[in-house]
C-alpha cells in the first residue's frame, strides 16, 4: 500500500514535470511570433549582389538575417529558413558586402547597428522593405 511519503513524491515529480508546460500549447498569437518578411537593397539604383541583411529588434526578440540574392533581394530567418522576424521597430545594417564596396566610405556606415541609420516597423501589414544605399 501507498503511504503519504511516497505520494507526496509523486505529487512533487508530477509538479516538476508539468510546470514548465505552463506556456505551451497554442493560444492566441504569443509576443515572439515571426512574421515573414523580404525585401530588396540597392546602391545608387543597382541590386547589391552580395552581403547579409540584419535586422535587430528595439525591443523583444532575437536578430533575423538574410543572404542578398543576385538580384538584391533577400528573405529574412530567425530560427529556420523563411521564418521572418518578430513584429516591432528594428536597426537595420548589412554586413559582408562585396569587398569592393566595402571599401567605399559612404557604404561602411551600413556596416554597424549603431551607424546604419536604417529602420523597419515590421507588422503583418508591412512585411516588404526596400533600402536604397547612397
């Protein structure tokens, strides 16, 4: 027969387990849901052909990241391919271009968060961006 100790063990391993479930399921749209989202960037009117595409939340979530194409377009991943970014204000930068634009001064700023001076107001409304660099 059960004595109180070892239900009271059961009754403690049941909480363990089930406690961090607490959140799990699918509900209404949680604060972290991704949005897909693309988009295209230029320099002086041409498709830049090389670099990657960052955009980091202001505020909740992780950073989102996307390969240029040859045609300049790129498609933004969070945690799997296609994914897209949290909605919410992001600094948009770009990073590994093309050495020889890297080198142009004008381009370097585009670089860092910090310098870029490039944003996006990602909603599922707006889920297309295009950023022409001069």
């Amino acid at each position: 027969m059960w004595n109180c100790a070892h239900r009271l063990i059961l009754l403690a391993l049941a909480v363990v387990l089930l406690v961090p479930c607490g959140g799990c399921g699918s509900g209404s749209a949680a604060k972290g849901s991704l949005i897909p989202v693309k988009g295209k960037v230029t320099y002086k009117g041409q498709p830049m052909t090389k670099g990657m595409v960052r955009f980091e939340p202001d505020g909740y979530g992780r950073m989102a990241s996307g390969q240029l194409q040859p045609d300049g377009t790129f498609e933004l991943t969070t945690l799997k391919p296609g994914d897209g970014v949290v909605a919410g204000e992001h600094q948009v930068f770009i990073t590994d271009m093309d050495k020889k634009l890297a080198k142009d001064r004008a381009l370097k700023k585009y670089g860092s968060r910090n310098t870029s001076g490039l944003k996006a107001e990602v909603s599922s409304e707006r889920t297309e961006f295009t950023f022409d660099l001069k």
